[in-house]
C-alpha cells in the first residue's frame, strides 16, 4: 500500500497507531490559514478529533518523494466547506511534511456531500 494511501486511511478510521508509525518525528504541517505550523503530535491530535469530515477524496499524483491528494472537507465548527489540495513530502516512507492550498465552497461552487 502507498504511503499515502496508508496516510489516508488511517485519517478516515482515526488509527492513531497507523498516524504515528506513517507520520515522521520531524514532520512539519503547514496549513493554508493563520500562518501557523503544527508539529507530528499536533497532526495527530487534529486527526483524531472530530473537527473535520473528507468527502469524496483522491489521490493525484504520489512517488518515493511526493503525494497530492484532494478532497472536499467540511469542518465541525461549521466554517465554510473547501475544497483542500495537500502536498506531502516524503522521506524514508514517511510523510515529513504537509502544506494545504483551499478553495472555500461557497453558493457559486457545487458540492455534493457536505
């Protein structure tokens, strides 16, 4: 199984085993508000929780360096759904990095599952 798929995965059945072994010590989450970065515990303490849904997710590219997956998230607090492209870096079989780009889904956009 890809690493992003094993990533994946374990994000959807919140495997917080899975999460740990797949996620580097070293990893750096960058998401694409509040210019904040979040460290491996971070991660997957946000993953467990119940703060946001993926919807009708992909991956569109992976290799032994990369993965691009997108999905359409929608989020507890009831903040507007987005469509969320991540960039993974990886490195010796574990993503070591994570940077999101977002398209908030507002009335102009469809989105079936939110």
């Amino acid at each position: 199984m890809s690493v992003l798929t094993t990533l994946l995965e374990a994000i959807e059945s919140k495997d917080e085993k899975t999460l740990d072994e797949i996620i580097h010590d070293d990893y750096k989450f960058t998401p694409h508000v509040n210019n904040q970065t979040f460290s491996k515990s971070d991660m997957v303490s946000i993953c467990m929780s119940d703060s946001f849904t993926r919807n009708h997710g992909r991956i569109i590219y992976e290799n032994d360096e990369i993965g691009i997956d997108h999905a359409f998230v929608s989020f507890a607090n009831g903040s507007t759904p987005e469509a969320v492209m991540s960039v993974h870096t990886i490195q010796d079989g574990k993503i070591v990095s994570t940077e999101t780009g977002a398209t908030p889904i507002t009335d102009e956009y469809s989105f079936v599952g939110s």
